[in-house]
C-alpha cells in the first residue's frame, strides 16, 4: 500500500509539472507569434496599408495562435504581392 502511495504522488506530481512546461511553452509560442506579428502589420502599415486589431474577442490561447497564423498569413501574402509588383 505505501508503495502505491509513493507511486501514485510520483505520477501526480510529474504530471503537474509537466503541465505547467507545457503552459510556459504555449505561452511562449503567442508571445512570439504575437511579436512576428507586429513586425509584419509595421510593415504594412509603412506601406500604407490599414490593419485591424489582432483580437475583435476573448478567445483561449490556442484560438489566438490561430487567429494569428491566419492574419500572418493574410499580411505575407499582401506584402508578397506588394513587392512583386514593385
């Protein structure tokens, strides 16, 4: 029995801890996809374009990556099209 215990709160406390890296880690993905962000929407606004805010809504961590991906790529594919046609 005391060795299921010992087991049980080695499992438990792993897992705890593997939690929390793995949130430090999502939270360290939006800051620098946030940050890639602002870099490409600098651009563009140097360019003359007009860009919106990055979130119109409360929205979980993995939804923000995604609206961020989406927007990135919208923001790359104007200013690709920008240059190349210079």
């Amino acid at each position: 029995m005391k060795k299921l215990i010992a087991l049980t709160s080695a499992v438990l406390a792993t897992s705890a801890l593997s939690t929390a890296a793995f949130a430090d880690n999502i939270t360290d993905d939006l800051r620098m996809a946030e940050s890639r962000y602002d870099a490409l929407a600098a651009e563009a606004k140097a360019e003359g374009y007009q860009v919106g805010d990055l979130y119109g809504q409360p929205m979980t961590t993995s939804q923000k990556l995604d609206v961020i991906s989406e927007k990135s790529a919208e923001l790359k594919g104007l200013l690709n099209s920008q240059y190349s046609a210079n």
